[in-house]
C-alpha cells in the first residue's frame, strides 16, 4: 500500500474542507447559517435547483466513502468508524462550543433520543457495515446493494401525505435499478476475472443489506426530524449528531483494543489518520451539511434519488484512482442514473403544477 498517495489524495481536499468548514462556523455567527436561509420563490423551482444542487455536492463528497476503506486495507472496519467519527466529534464539538449552551437549551430528552438513533443508523453501525461488506465481498457487490437505496428511501416517501404517487415514479426507479445492476454486473465481471474464488462471501452481502437496511432508516428519520425542528438550523443538527456519533465511537474504543490488531508501521498510522480526518472533514461535516440543508428543500421521494450522486461519484473516483476509462456497462449505468434524477424531476414539477 503506497502511504504516500492516500496523503497526496486526501490532503488537497482536506484543506477545501476545513476552509468550507470554518466559512460555515464563521457566517453561521453571523447570520445564524446562509444555508438556512429561506429561499423566495412561489414557485418552488429555485428551491428545487438549489435542493439538486446541494444533493450533488453531498454526493461528491460522501462518494470519498467507498474508496476509503480500499485505501486503508491493514485497518479493521470498527477501527475505521472509530478514527473517522472521532474526528468528526472533535471538530463538531470545536464549533459548536460556543454556542453549546444556548443550543442544548432548545432540545428536549426526545430530540436527544432521536439524535442517539439517527447516528447509530446513518453512521456508526452504518459504516461499519459497509466497511465489512467493501473489505469481504469488495466495492463491487457492495455498490450494486447500495445502488437500491433510492429506491429504498422513494418508495417510503411516496407514503407520505401529499406525496408523488408510487406509480408515477415507476419509470424512474426502475432506471435507478438498471443503473445499480449495471454498475454490479461489470464490477462483479471484474471480480470473478482477477479472483480465483468467483463466489461473493454470504458475510459480506449480509453486511451490504444490513448497511441498506440502516441508512434507509436513517435518511427517512432525518428527514422527519428536520421538517419537525424549524426552530434547528440544519448545520446545527449535523453537528449535534457529530457530538453523538463520536461519543459513541468512544465507547467501542476499548473493544478495539482488546479484541483487534494495532501492531502498524508509523506510514500506515499516518495514512489512517489522513484518510480518518479527510473522510470527516469531507464526508460528516461538509457532506452531511449540504444533505440536511437538501432534506429541507426537496420531498422524500426526491431526496431518495439525490443518493444516486453519491454512487456516480463513487465511480468517476474509482476510474481516476485506477486511471482508466468507465467500460461499456459503466457507461450505460451512469445514462440510466442520471435519466432517472432527470426523469424523478420531470414527475415532480408536473405533480406540483
């Protein structure tokens, strides 16, 4: 494992999203947040554009999730969660200091709850998952499993009131399938061409649907919690549930230590931290940002599809670590994805109109 090109990966980005981040904590004193604030149109489209908007730029960065967990192979997927979701406790825990007070003064025990659940779900036993799942059956099962969660998350927003009929976005949810079968077909292809067991392990399929299973409660609850809490701002929330998320990590800490290997080199060490603190930096405090901001602009059933960026984002990351070109099935899956986004719009301004 070359050390050297996970820092050389990672840094440029990290320094982008520590200065996003401390643009965010800086304006938020200020204003109280500019993501937050309302937008002016009647007729939704502004919100709509801005909402697709900061789905692709969530997308963009969480896609950095997938490859992370190749780029540090001598790690276990519990010692993963733990350096990532540290440092995303620390840093949200630096910002949210000052504020700390007044913050927690307008939540209750039951947003507390909420807040315990939705980290457990959206991100520790959530990464665990699929950290399992990419090291044992590798990113190619583990994308094509994944690649379902919009469909996942549509189908349980469709049963919201005054949601977009299931039937009218049938089209779109079966572009978003054939999107996901082809990015599994091909990587699978490739597995069985370079592995000498072309078998998928059962452990690892397990963890890549208990990773479905957990994020799909999870967006659905965030999404709820946040159209609930007007009087949070979607940037406070996020870092609330770093603060959370990463005073649970703490507590696997000792499991770690007793039960999981930490005999490393210093390089590897070293990469482990850069990846940790870029994937925080990144995925948890700038991605989910923009995720939370997103929840409270668009409907369920199309917050389901802003997921697809994450998967395609993923891909063009993985062509340009492996400095390739996308193969003819990896081609067809990004048309199908993107008309799906396309065609999940197009049902939407007509149901609204």
């Amino acid at each position: 494992m070359d050390h050297k090109r996970v820092i050389v990966a990672f840094s440029p980005s990290i320094k982008r999203a520590k200065l996003t981040c401390d643009m965010l904590s800086s304006v938020h004193h200020q204003e109280g947040l500019i993501m937050d604030a309302p937008t002016a149109d009647p007729a939704g489209i502004g919100r709509t554009k801005l909402g697709i908007a900061c789905g692709m730029g969530a997308g963009a960065l969480w896609g950095l999730v997938f490859l992370a967990p190749a780029l540090v192979r001598a790690f276990t997927p519990l010692q993963l969660a733990i350096g990532r979701y540290l440092a995303y406790g620390v840093i949200s825990a630096v910002l949210v200091a000052p504020r700390w007070r007044d913050l927690t003064a307008r939540l209750t025990g039951r947003e507390w709850l909420w807040l315990g659940w939705l980290a457990m779900t959206g991100n520790t036993l959530y990464y665990i998952l699929l950290s399992q799942a990419i090291q044992t059956s590798g990113i190619a099962m583990t994308s094509l499993v994944i690649g379902f969660l919009p469909v996942a998350v549509t189908i349980v927003g469709s049963m919201d009131r005054d949601a977009v009929p299931l039937y009218r976005l049938i089209p779109s949810l079966f572009l978003c399938a054939g999107g996901a079968v082809c990015i599994g077909w091909q990587a699978l292809a490739a597995h069985t061409a370079t592995s000498a067991s072309a078998g998928v392990p059962l452990t690892g399929l397990a963890c890549a649907i208990g990773a479905l299973v957990s994020w799909t409660v999870y967006a659905v609850g965030n999404s709820r919690c946040l159209a609930r809490l007007d009087h949070i701002s979607a940037q406070d929330w996020n870092l609330l549930t770093g603060i959370v998320t990463g005073a649970q990590v703490a507590l696997l800490i000792p499991l770690t230590l007793l039960t999981e290997p930490l005999h490393h080199a210093a390089a590897a060490w070293l990469g482990f931290g850069s990846v940790s603190v870029g994937v925080a930096l990144m995925a948890s405090m700038a991605g989910n940002a923009l995720w939370n901001r997103m929840n409270r602009l668009l409907p369920l059933t199309m917050v389901g599809q802003m997921i697809l960026f994450e998967t395609l984002f993923a891909l063009i990351y993985g062509f340009l670590w492996e400095q390739r070109w996308p193969h003819p099935l990896e081609v067809a899956a990004f048309a199908l994805v993107v008309t799906s986004v396309v065609s999940c719009i197009h049902v939407h301004r007509k149901y609204q109109e």
